[in-house]
C-alpha cells in the first residue's frame, strides 16, 4: 500500500527537479508498477500537465516525451515504419491494452527492469535520453549508471539507416518475459541486445568481430557468422534463474533467440 503525504501536480521540470531531491519523494509516471509497492512517499510528483507525452518526428530523430504511453508508441506509424514493426512486436505482449494506455516510456526507461521490453527494445537503436540535470547521455550509459535523483525528460531516437528484428519468449503471453533479444544495424554497426536474463537488458559486446562486415557478407558467410555469434552470446552473456526459468534455460535462449533475430536481419527469415 501506498502512503502519500503530499501531491503535487508541477508546472515545470524544474520544479520537479527541485521536489525530488528529497529521499522519500518520487515521480509517479503511469503508477502501474509503483503502486504494486508498499512505501511511504512524502512527495508524489506528477507530470502529466507539462506536455511530455507525445512523440515528436524531426528529420533526423524522434523526440518522445517521458509521459508517453506505451500504446502510443505500439501504434505510432512513422515509428513501426522506422523500426519495420519492431517497436509494436517489444510492446504488443506487455499485459494488455488498457495497461499499456497508462504505463509510461519514461517508467520503463528510467527504472531499468530487467523484465524491460522496452528498454530491450531502445536499447536496440541509436537511443538517447534527456535529463534536466545531466543533459542528454546515450542510453546505452545511461542503463548502467547509478540510479539519482534527475529527472528523465525525452527520450530521443536518432534517425540512423537502421535494420532491427525484436523477439522474446514468454511462459504465457502476457506475462513477463524469460528472455528478450534485439538484433540490429546501425549503419554499418552490428548490435545484440539481451533482456530478461533476468537481470537489466545489456548489449553484447562482440570482441571478437564476429559479425562485423555483415552487410557485406554472402549468404552463406552470413550463415556461419550467425551461428558462431549465437554461441559466442551465450558464452558470454551472463543469466541466472528465478521462478519464471532457470540460468541454463536462459542461456539456451540466449543462443536461439540471438540466432533467429539475426536470421531475419540477414534476410533468411521473414519478419515475426
């Protein structure tokens, strides 16, 4: 159960900034997932009257503020054009509709969970976040910095030539995932994303330049690339077991999961 002493709906980010400084003070995002907790709060910070909950498209990056609905990414357009249906694929399983018409990207990004789709699925792009304080780091650091007391104002998708396939596998359709994994290029960047381990979503690091020159592969080179690099990840990608799966479930996973989604960036699987 939630105690909240005080709740205040803030006319800027500053202001907000300001509030939360306080230990026990908290933004509250779309309250889906906070108010499972038992807490004191001193201070509930609310957002919802600062405009941050749309998605603005430049001519070089997406601009979509912390408010912003989860369903509103699923079904935005020139997103699931951009990301060829990935973003609604990371989004479509996560409980549903009338859950993710209140749960935030702001609340996924900022809390980093393992069980994150989402963070998974940003992850998978050129991802930045805005911070009031800090300024605006890429997600890929951001995820493994100490949580704070800042404030996430806009996540920002950078435009780059971008080719991503999302995939995860579930015990049940709407519950939490026991592995998610994201393939893709970025330009000429190849990158793997494995969420749910069950631990934060990380990029694997590929030292070994397996997949490098991808783009520039035969088909059959591609084929070996493959399926070299799915061993190396689950070599290298450390899991561990909870309820949902055990550590060597997951790494099993790891390997199968990473092979069909660069299966489908290389062109031997179609899309979902």
């Amino acid at each position: 159960m939630l105690k909240i002493k005080s709740y205040v709906k803030v006319k800027s980010v500053a202001e907000a900034y300001e509030l939360n400084q306080k230990k026990t003070a908290i933004v509250l995002g779309g309250m889906v997932w906070l108010k499972m907790g038992n807490r004191n709060i001193s201070t509930a910070i609310d957002l919802s009257g600062l405009g941050l909950d749309t998605i603005q498209e430049f001519d070089d990056e997406f601009v979509i503020g912390c408010m912003t609905p989860l369903r509103e990414l699923e079904i935005n357009e020139s997103l699931n054009e951009y990301t060829h249906g990935a973003i609604q694929e990371s989004l479509r399983h996560i409980v549903g509709v009338q859950f993710r018409n209140c749960a935030t990207v702001g609340g996924s990004i900022w809390g980093r969970y393992g069980f994150s789709d989402v963070l998974t699925m940003f992850l998978g792009m050129d991802t930045w976040v805005e911070l009031y304080d800090a300024g605006k780091i890429p997600l890929t650091e951001f995820v493994n910095r100490k949580k704070d007391n800042d404030i996430l104002v806009n996540i920002i998708v950078k435009k780059q030539p971008l080719r991503v396939c999302y995939m995860s596998q579930r015990n049940t359709k709407t519950d939490f995932p026991v592995l998610t994994c994201v393939a893709s290029m970025i330009g000429e960047e190849a990158r793997t994303v494995i969420g749910a381990r069950p631990g934060h979503a990380v990029v694997v690091e590929d030292k070994d330049h397996i997949l490098k020159n991808f783009k520039n592969m035969t088909k059959k080179q591609r084929e070996e690339a493959i399926r070299k690099f799915a061993e190396y990840a689950a070599a290298n990608v450390k899991t561990s077991g909870n309820m949902r799966a055990s550590a060597e479930y997951r790494t099993l996973l790891v390997e199968v999961l990473t092979k069909r989604t660069w299966e489908t960036i290389g062109g031997m699987k179609d899309e979902y």
